[in-house]
C-alpha cells in the first residue's frame, strides 16, 4: 500500500477531492497534518471526508456577506460573537464541517470569550454560511450536528435553510431576520459589489438596511 501526505496533494481552485471509508482517527490526524492556517475547506460525514479548494471569488463573496451580516446585526443591536471558518466535530456523531462564515446569535453569551468549540459541551452556531456547492457531505454534517440556520449563496443567489425536525428546508424568509428581505438584499448587494467595489457597497447596504428599519 503506498502512503501518500495529505500536504503533497494539490487540489486545484474550485475542485474538491471525495475519500471514502475514512475512519475518525484518520479524519483527526489528517486534520493535525494539513493545520489550522490553510486554504483549503474540510467536511466529514460518516467515513467521507471531502477537501475543497476556493476560487478567489469565493472567497471574496464569502468575505462580503460576512461583512453584510456584521451590519446588519449592528444597525440591529443584535449581540453575537463570529467563529468564522472554525472546525465544528463530534466525534460521537462521526461528522466535522467546516463554514465559511458562523455566527452565534442566540447562543451568543454562552460562547463569549471562548477561543476553542467542544460540540460535547457546547452548542452548535445559530447560522453558517456556504458559498458555491453545498455537497452532500456538507449538508449531512451541518443537520447531524443541528445548525439551526445555513444560508447556501449559489449560482449569484442566496438560499436559506432552516432546521425543522431535524432537516433542511428552504424558507424564503430568515427566522433571524424576520422582518427584512434578506433573500433580497444579500443577492442584490452581492451583485452590485462586482462593478461597484466592496467599500462602496457594504456603504449602500448600510444605508438600505437603516432606511428600512425607519421604514
């Protein structure tokens, strides 16, 4: 059998790699040898892990939709505390995932001032965002471990996934954010940062969002 390092594997921006019959002791030590400063995305269910690769416009989408919601949550004078791309697994559930954005909202005083995640003790974010292709792999893993809340913006659209009975199901409105067109907006204002430049864009946004709170 030949052993080959997960650090001398190249997955080219945009590609994805499926390794099957994944044990979680594999699944930790690949997570030890690739390290927490890395490019590359993470997702892990029942003996499939998957290893993504962005393209750079992935990345700057997921950046600005972040920062979306940072004001939104702000102009709302709604508390939360942001993990990021931050490695969510249980062991016992044989899942690990890994967002591009999370946030936790409700749940946010529980996890104020922590700088580690133990899903035995802790509570899964209240919202994760995925930019591009959801897989299966991911999916699975973000309902075993019961986000409540996963916006998927795919194909320059914003999809909202809410948690009921233990699956996803779309639902045009954010239960976060019940009284805004979220849909709406993310989509709007991602499209107009491609030839409008993100400053300018997250300056409009801000101003969308105040007029419709006085409103």
């Amino acid at each position: 059998m030949v052993t080959v390092q997960f650090r001398q594997i190249n997955i080219p921006p945009g590609q994805r790699v499926l390794l099957h019959d994944v044990s979680w002791q594999e699944f930790e030590a690949i997570l030890a040898e690739l390290g927490e400063h890395r490019a590359n995305r993470l997702a892990y269910s029942q003996g499939i892990l998957e290893i993504r690769m962005p393209l750079p416009e992935h990345e700057v989408d997921k950046e600005l939709i972040g920062d979306m919601i940072k004001l939104l949550l702000e102009e709302l004078q709604i508390d939360c505390e942001c993990f990021g791309s931050t490695t969510f697994k249980r062991e016992s559930k044989k899942v690990g995932v890994e967002p591009d954005q999370c946030f936790y909202i409700q749940n946010h005083e529980v996890m104020r001032g922590k700088r580690r995640v133990d899903l035995t003790v802790d509570p899964p974010p209240d919202l994760a965002i995925e930019i591009d292709v959801t897989s299966k792999t991911q999916l699975e893993a973000y309902e075993v471990l019961q986000v409540t809340e996963l916006w998927r913006y795919e194909n320059n659209k914003l999809q909202i996934n809410i948690l009921q009975e233990g699956k996803y199901i779309g639902s045009q409105s954010s239960p976060i954010f019940p009284e805004l067109p979220i849909i709406e907006l993310i989509t709007e204002f991602v499209a107009q940062s491609v030839t409008l430049g993100r400053s300018p864009t997250l300056r409009a946004f801000r101003d969308r969002i105040r007029q419709l709170i006085r409103n």
